[in-house]
C-alpha cells in the first residue's frame, strides 16, 4: 500500500525493491536514489547513507562487518556502486584508540584508507566515521529544509523536544568529522531508543534496521517537522515580515534578466568566466521581495553544504525595480561599485579568518545575486554547478522561512563558515576535481543545428564542454537533436535567420539559460545550383537573406551581448569553397558565400578593439551527412559535373588532393580550433576541403 505524505516524496516501490532477492548494498543504493529524487529531503551532494553487511574477510576467511557509505563528493540521488567506500567497520572503531582531539581530525581522514575493504573503493568522505560509530545497520544523513530550519532556529534543542519529546536526540553546531561521530554515539548511549539525532545548523542523522525501516524513519521524522513549522507559518499569518516589494509581471522579470545577465557575467567573471542562471520562482520571490531581506541575506547560510556552494553570503542589488536597463553603460555604473563593495568585504571575511595554513583566498566574486521584485542569478563555473547553486540558495531561503517562523534564523559564525569553506580537505576534494574541458566555461550559439554540419558543431563543442544553444527554423529537427545532449549543457530555440525579431528572440533564450554568449557560429543556410538564366530573383534573394543578411544581423545582436559581458568572443562564418572559387550554375550561391566571407574580414576589423575574433571555416564537398546535399542541389551539382547524384560522395573524394571524404564532423573540428586553439586568429580562412589548389588563399 503506498503511503500518504504531504512534505515529502514516498517513492519506495515494492516490486522494485524485490528484485533485488535482499543484497542490502543494492537496496541501500535504491533507498539512496529514491530520498535524493526529492529536493525537499536533500540537495544535489549534500548527505550521505550507508549500510552494514557481513561479508567474508578475504585474508582470514572470517566473517566481518563491513560498513558501505557514499563516498567523498558523491550524490545520493544518482549513487551507484562506483561511488560507495567499503570500510571494516571494527578497524574504523579501533581509531577512536588512536584519536587525539580536534586537532587531529585531518590526520584521521587519512587514517579512515587503513580501514578499506574493498579495494574499489570510492575515497570515504569526512563523514564516514559518523555512520561508523553508530551501530545501526542503515543510517540515513540528510539535509532536509524543515530539519535544517529547525536546527537552524534558536532555541533548536528545546524545539527538538518540543516536536518529537523524548523519541530524538539533539547536538550542538560541530564541523563533521571523527569528533562529531563521538558526539553522536554519546548522545545515542545517554538516549537509549531515540529513532534519530538532530545536528545544531546542520541536519538529521535517522536509522533503521532494514533498508525500507530507514527510510521510513527518515520520511516521517521529516514530515513531523514540516508539520510543525507549516502550523507556526499559519498562527504567524506572514513570513519574512511581510511584502516590501511587488514582483514585476512574468514578462517584465524575463526581460529584465535578459538585459542585465550578460552585465552580471561580464562582472562576476572578473577573475574566472562563468556561467548563469535564472530563477524567478515563487520561493525566491517570496524571500527576496519581503521586508526582511536585508536583515537575513547578509547572516549567511547556517548548513555547510550551501555556504560551500553559494558562498557565505548574496550580493543584494540596489537597482530599482523600474531601472531602465538599456543603457549599459549607466546600469554598469551603478552595478560596479556594489560588485567592488562585495569583493571588499569577501577578502575582509577571509583576512579577518584565515589561518597560517589557509589555503590562497578563492574567487571574491559573489555566487549569487539578487535583484528584488525581478529574481535570483546564479553565477559559477559551469550550468550544473550553477544551477545546483541556485538550489542550495533556495533550500536556505526554505531554512530560514522555516526557521523564522518557529522562534528566530541563527547562522553559522563566521570563523566556523570559514573553517568550512577553507578547510585543508574541502581543498584537497577541489583538488581531485576533474580537469575543466576546454569550452565548459562558454557559450555557443549555433544556427542550422537541427542536423547536418550545425548538429556536427554542436556535438564538438559540447563535447569539448561547451554550453550550447541550438538553433534552426525547423523545431521538430531541432527537438530531435536537443535530445542527445544530457542534461544542463544544452537548450535550444526556434530561429528563422532572415527575421531579426526571431535572431533576438533565440539569443534571449540563450542569455536567459547561461547568461550570456561567447561563440557564435552561423551553419544554418541552403544551397541553389543554377545558371545565370534559370536563377530567378526568389533564388537570389533567399540566398542572400539567409546566408548574408542573417549573418550581418546574427553579427550585430550577438555583438551588443558580448560587448556588454566584456569578456571578448568568437564568430564563426561556415561559408564554403564556392566564395573562392568561380565555376559554372553556381553565380547566386557563389556570390552569397563571397559576402559570407568578406563581411568576416570586416567585421574582423571592426571589433578586434572589443577582442571579438571574426573567421571563416570553407567546407567543400560534405556529401554524407549533409542537409544542403539533400535534394535539388545535389541533382544541380551532379549535373554541373556531368555525372549522377549517387556518384558525387566518391566524384569529390577523388578531385582533393588527399583524396578523403569530408563528413560534418570535419568541419567541427575546423569549428573547434578557431575558438579553442587559435585565440590569436581572426580574420582568417579554414578550408575543410582535403586539399583543393584552385581555393588555396595564399
């Protein structure tokens, strides 16, 4: 029977849980997938589960307890086996022998490798011994909103109590580690029976002795909290002190974000680009338009897992919320001082703190900025780390909503935010990071990228981590194509090239997802093989309107957007060989593909100043693959050269001097080296023809 819950997700699935005949690791990993699904239970990485198995000692053959636990920087919404530790739980519990005190809680994390069991284990993260010390066989450790606004509030202890009496503990604020697991089996031995422990500003520690008991344990004591505050919220009437501000209207907050995010990149990417994010949602508006914004904003997060990923406090815009933001250059006036204050007061946050082996003071740049009656931008290194920001900012807002309503939000001191933020550990976890790809930190815009070369652009450069906006006039071939990108680096948007309203309308689409654009590369086009006599005006003038005014216009908009994020940016023309080379039914398309490439050299000129690189990538012959070739064009081509359309792919292979076919991931490659390799180029040509002397520009 499925149970009923209001404040959470119940998603345990009996048949589900079955089929895995009671291997309790596999059914710790489901209980663990299943409770990060929901938000309101834990964010994305924050918490960890774990469960404890006998299993056969493979060097004495013995039967021993071992404990398996999510691993350092894993999530438990998409755990699997890879990203566990397995630990002898016994050896993990000897430590306490060889424990010296707070002091000693680095040394520990490395001593915690002396416990591994198996060998493929995940590295275990620095709460590993908080399950370990524990005897239960499923633990759960969550970040809920409703149990973090409780050990959030003041007076946390006596709330404990009040809501669950006798039935849970309750500990005082400590950084995790082996100190805080000792806390917790004293607390445990003190209080027989208790079903769970709440962490002062930090969270919920519940348990059980199967799988499903736990996280039975962990929905109702949850549910009991949101109960409680849900009932507070109402005898109180209103939450953070009320309205101050009226939020504009949805199309308004839109257009607003739209104007200020490429100013907003351009500043928080004073020391590392970074990528946006948007919300407008109704939590975010309740907060960030209330009267009590300016007293909660600057107190900080009080749970480590958000301040980690949003930094210890906002940056609070003073902008009005019917500031004219069309002219940058004024709104970047106001926006510069604050960002300066903001940076300011960090480095004084860090000089105040840091100790003689503080690791060198990180980026200054604020992660998330609000803007009242419009919304909250998030700014970061890439789109998931962004938006998981953005989410761990609004679970703090649920924090202190909830906080608040049951006495008063407290936040972290400052001194122990910092020791979070800059502990030794939390930097060698940043140092274990993987390398950044190359692009993962632009935003590229791609016309024709429902199929053929467009699609090709897009797969390299999202698979050299870019951040891509496909765009094409056709939305069914573009809903296709978005489809086999994951999840964050991608979005897409209907763009007819020859309309300037839709131009517009895609790059807001862009902006409003990322924050901006730094590549621009222009593959959507078509091609028309005639002579001079059979070519007719509407030949001529679609040719003209797609590939040439749909570059000047995708040029000119694309420009106001990076001038104003002021971190440069790449043009990229997909003209062909046919704008070098003079040859027979070819005097429309031919022309078109001249200007193509002539306005790049214009443009290049002209906005160098602005260190925007304008080039050129010339594919010839891209049969296989190809949109263009589809159709007429071939049937043109074929016959220009006196043979059949099915003999074109081998025809142009053999006429190159390398004597190889080219394919739309050819011209990718062309695509990639401009904007990632060649960054002192601009201006330039690429042919991707195999070799063809009569297009050679030199």
């Amino acid at each position: 029977m499925t149970k009923k819950f209001k404040h959470v997700d119940y998603l345990w699935d009996n048949d589900e849980a079955k089929a895995f005949n009671d291997d309790q690791v596999a059914l710790f990993l489901y209980r663990s997938n299943i409770l990060g699904a929901d938000l309101r239970i834990t964010n994305y990485g924050g918490g960890n589960t774990s469960c404890k198995t006998i299993e056969k000692d493979p060097l004495t053959n013995e039967e021993v307890e071992v404990m398996w636990v999510k691993g350092s920087g894993g999530d438990i919404g998409t755990l699997t086996r890879s990203g566990i530790a397995g630990l002898y739980t016994e050896r993990l519990r000897d430590l306490k022998k060889v424990y010296r005190g707070i002091e000693d809680e680095d040394r520990m994390v490395g001593l915690f490798n002396h416990c591994i069991y198996d060998l493929d284990s995940k590295a275990p993260s620095i709460d590993t011994p908080l399950h370990g010390l524990l005897p239960f066989a499923h633990i759960d450790h969550l970040h809920p909103d409703a149990l973090i606004a409780v050990a959030a509030a003041k007076d946390s202890e006596k709330v404990t109590k009040e809501i669950w009496g006798d039935t849970m503990g309750w500990v005082p604020w400590q950084r995790p580690g082996f100190d805080l697991g000792l806390q917790l089996e004293k607390c445990l031995n003190e209080n027989p029976g208790i079903r769970g422990i709440v962490l002062g500003s930090h969270g919920l520690f519940t348990w059980g002795n199967t799988s499903y008991e736990c996280y039975m344990n962990s929905l109702e004591v949850i549910e009991m909290a949101s109960e409680y505050i849900e009932n507070k919220i109402k005898d109180k009437g209103s939450v953070f002190g009320g309205q101050k501000v009226q939020s504009l209207a949805i199309e308004e907050r839109t257009e607003k974000a739209a104007q200020l995010m490429p100013l907003l990149r351009g500043l928080c990417s004073s020391e590392n680009q970074m990528i946006g994010h948007f919300s407008d949602s109704d939590v975010v508006l309740e907060f960030i338009n209330s009267n009590d914004l300016d007293r909660l904003a600057p107190m900080g997060t009080s749970c480590p897992d958000h301040f980690l990923r949003t930094k210890i406090q906002p940056l609070v815009l003073t902008l009005d919320a019917n500031e004219d933001l069309t002219n940058s250059e004024a709104v970047l006036a106001k926006l510069e001082p604050a960002f300066g204050q903001y940076r300011k007061e960090y480095a004084d946050y860090y000089n105040t703190c840091k100790k003689s082996n503080s690791p060198a003071m990180r980026d200054p740049n604020p992660v998330i900025i609000i803007y009242p009656a419009v919304g909250m931008f998030s700014f970061a290194k890439n789109k998931q780390t962004t938006r998981v920001a953005t989410e761990f900012y609004i679970n703090a807002i649920n924090v202190m909503r909830g906080a608040e309503a049951i006495t008063e939000y407290t936040s972290l001191p400052r001194q122990e935010a910092f020791d979070i933020e800059y502990w030794l550990l939390e930097e060698a976890k940043l140092s274990r990071m993987p390398k950044e790809q190359p692009l993962s930190r632009k935003v590229a815009f791609i016309t024709g990228a429902g199929g053929g070369i467009g699609k090709a652009i897009a797969d390299k450069l999202a698979a050299e981590g870019a951040n891509v906006v496909l765009t094409d006039v056709n939305e069914d071939s573009l809903k296709e194509a978005h489809a086999t990108f994951k999840r964050d680096i991608s979005t897409y948007a209907v763009c007819d090239v020859t309309n300037t309203e839709s131009i517009a309308s895609a790059y807001k689409k862009a902006v409003i997802e990322f924050g901006g654009v730094d590549i621009v590369v222009h593959s959507a086009g078509l091609a028309i093989s005639k002579a001079l006599e059979d070519t007719t005006d509407k030949d001529w003038n679609i040719l003209q309107n797609i590939l040439v005014k749909g570059q000047f216009d995708l040029a000119k908009q694309g420009t106001v957007i990076m001038r104003k994020q002021g971190l440069g940016g790449d043009y990229i023309a997909i003209a062909s060989k046919n704008g070098l080379v003079a040859g027979p039914n070819n005097v429309a398309y031919g022309t078109a593909k001249a200007a193509q490439q002539h306005m790049v050299r214009l443009l290049a000129a002209e906005l160098s100043k602005d260190k925007i690189r304008v080039n050129t990538v010339n594919p010839d012959g891209v049969i296989v693959g190809s949109k263009i070739w589809e159709g007429a064009w071939a049937e043109g081509r074929a016959k220009a050269n006196g043979i059949t359309v099915e003999e074109l792919p081998a025809f142009y292979a053999k006429r190159n001097l390398l004597n190889e076919i080219i394919t739309p991931a050819d011209i990718a490659k062309g695509v990639f080296s401009f904007v990632a390799i060649l960054d002192k180029s601009t201006g330039n040509i690429i042919n991707v023809d195999g070799g063809m002397a009569n297009a050679f520009v030199r």
